[in-house]
C-alpha cells in the first residue's frame, strides 16, 4: 500500500511520470490482462483494451484522488474500457443468457490462444451460468486475487455478503465439475 | 471428448500460483510469449506520441438551466419590442421633423438643425407630392377639357371659355 502511495506520488510529478509508468507496467500489466481478458475472451480484443487502459491510467493519473487503492482505481478503469470495447463490438450482443453462452463459446473456440480442453470448457460453460454477480465475485477472487475487501470496494457490497457468494460459487463448481 | 482431465482431483485448490498458470490450467487460456514485454514497449510507445500531440480537448456543452433559459428568453422579447418602439418612436420624429419643415416659412435655417438625412427625406417627399403629381394632376385636368370640348358645343365652350377667361382677368 505504501509503496503505491510513492508510486501514484511519482507518477503525479511530471519529471518522475514516465519511468514510475514503466514501474506502474511491470507491476500491475499482468494482473490487468487476465481482468481483461476473462471479459472480452479472446487475446487480441484483450491486447487492444489494455493498450487502451494503460493510456487510460497514463492520462487520468493526475485526477487519481486516492479514495481507493491503486489497484482498485486501475481494475475500474480496466472493468469500464472492457465494457465499452464490448458495446462497441456487435459480435457480444445477445438476448438471453443461452444466447451468452454459445456465443462466448464461438468466440473462445476462433481464439489461436484458447487450448481449453473438456474439463475447461465445462468450468467455463458453469461460470457462463452464474448470475453476474456471482459470477464477478468468483471471478475476482479465485483468477484475478484480488482480496474481499478490493471485491467490496469495487462492487459495493459487503464483505460477509462477498465471501457467502464466492464460497456457493466454489461449491456449485466442485459439484458440477465431478458430474 | 475422451481425453481424461489431468487437474480433475485439484481443481480450485488454489495450488496454483500465477495468475498465468490458472488462467493456462482452469480456462485454457494463453497468450504469446514475451508478450507483456512486447505490450509494454507498445503502450510506453503509445504513451510517448501521445505526449508529442496532446489529447483534444472534449468539447463540453454547457446546457443553462431552465430559470436562466427563461431570463434569457425574456431579455430576447424585451429587446425585440423595444426595438420595435424606438423605430415608431423615430419614424414619428421623421415625420414632425418634416411637419417643422413643411410648417415653417424659413425652410433654409430649420434645415440647418435638422439632420441631412431627414432634409434629403422630406426633398424627396416634397419633390414628388408638389411637382410629379401637381403636374400630373394638371395634365390629367387639362386632357379632361379637351375631351370635354370635344362632346360640347361650341357656343357652349365659348360661352365656358369666355367666363374662365373674366374669372381669370377680373379676379
């Protein structure tokens, strides 16, 4: 935490801006990548968000009020350039959740870097089926390691609430996933 | 469809531990190597040009509220009548201004206080009632009376003719 109130510090001050951007990068490029990626499935749609998102963070750093932590601000910022790449794109427009699902799979499966195997594809469909807050919650916590307390800052509801929702989440998977 | 799953006694133990590697394991999903190396040099990149021109700035419409669009509104009808009174008002001040001229003997030294553009005015007016139509109505008078004479005998005209000819000696 200290150490990204230094890092947002630097970032702040125009003659330190850039190289604390190549620092910002090395930490938090991965982790934003993965948050991306789950969201708009394939490698090269996530490559472009992200691009879009560090220039993002690069032009707003200055409005950053550090009400939240770094991280949070930057998985916002990530969560939103996501959404508007998806709203933008026609080929993520669906009617009901069925729709969702076949379609999130046909893109998956056109992805050169999908190399999901029975198993994998059946953890996927179960996750398509979550509600999506279960579904945010599961995903937040178990791939992107984000803390409950991240969780609840970013999605506005309680700790106890988070952690009841992730474990169902976790048992609904190991049931299904054995069938 | 046969293959055995290999993580099937592990699955969300959270044995794993890079993100990469879960994604890789739990949702078959890969990325190219060195990418994040590659990514980076592409959004510093990105980052620098941005630098050398400089985002445009949004433009941002202001909408005034509603009190405000009133006032406005108001200000607009306002003015609109009162210009349209100021015209009135000096259209009638054109005319007494004529009226001083027409009125006064002294045309040359009321002309001196007036404007040139309200003199012009009223020798244009003044041109065209005294001496256009004066000339035209006495034109017309005079075609009256030829075409009159033309109808009337000639006693009759001399005897018209004569008696204008006293009115106009005697009076």
């Amino acid at each position: 935490m200290k150490k990204d109130q230094a890092l947002v510090a630097k970032l702040k001050n125009p003659k330190l801006k850039d190289a604390a951007f190549a620092e910002l990068l090395d930490l938090y490029q991965e982790r934003l990548y993965w948050h991306i990626r789950k969201l708009v499935i394939t490698h090269e749609n996530a490559d472009d968000v992200l691009q879009n998102t560090f220039v993002r963070i690069y032009r707003s750093i200055e409005k950053f009020q550090e009400k939240s932590s770094l991280h949070t601000w930057m998985y916002r910022i990530a969560y939103n350039e996501s959404m508007r790449f998806i709203e933008k794109n026609k080929r993520f427009q669906f009617d009901n959740l069925e729709d969702a699902t076949l379609n999130h799979f046909q893109i998956l499966q056109e992805d050169s870097y999908y190399s999901g195997d029975e198993i994998q594809a059946k953890l996927h469909r179960i996750i398509q089926g979550f509600t999506e807050k279960q579904r945010k919650v599961f995903q937040m916590k178990y791939f992107d390691d984000l803390s409950f307390r991240e969780i609840s800052e970013l999605l506005n509801v309680s700790e106890s609430t988070l952690k009841s929702s992730y474990y169902a989440a976790v048992k609904i998977i190991e049931k299904k996933i054995l069938e | 469809m046969g293959k055995a799953p290999k993580h099937n006694d592990k699955f969300l133990r959270g044995d794993k531990n890079s993100i990469a590697e879960k994604h890789k394991e739990y949702l078959g999903m890969e990325m190219p190597s060195d990418y994040f190396a590659k990514s980076k040099l592409s959004i510093l990149d990105k980052v620098r040009t941005e630098q050398v021109e400089p985002p445009k700035k949004e433009t941002k419409v202001r909408y005034m509220n509603v009190r405000l669009q009133y006032m406005v509104a108001a200000s607009v009808v306002f003015l609109l009548f009162f210009n349209l009174w100021l015209f009135n008002f000096n259209g009638n001040t054109t005319d007494d201004s004529y009226d001083l001229l027409m009125t006064s003997e002294n045309v040359l030294i009321n002309s001196l206080l007036l404007e040139d553009d309200e003199v012009d005015g009223y020798t244009n007016e003044l041109l065209i009632n005294e001496i256009v139509i004066k000339a035209e109505l006495s034109e017309q008078k005079l075609d009256n009376f030829f075409m009159n004479s033309l109808f009337v005998e000639d006693s009759l005209l001399d005897n018209y003719t004569d008696d204008k000819f006293i009115e106009t000696i005697i009076l």
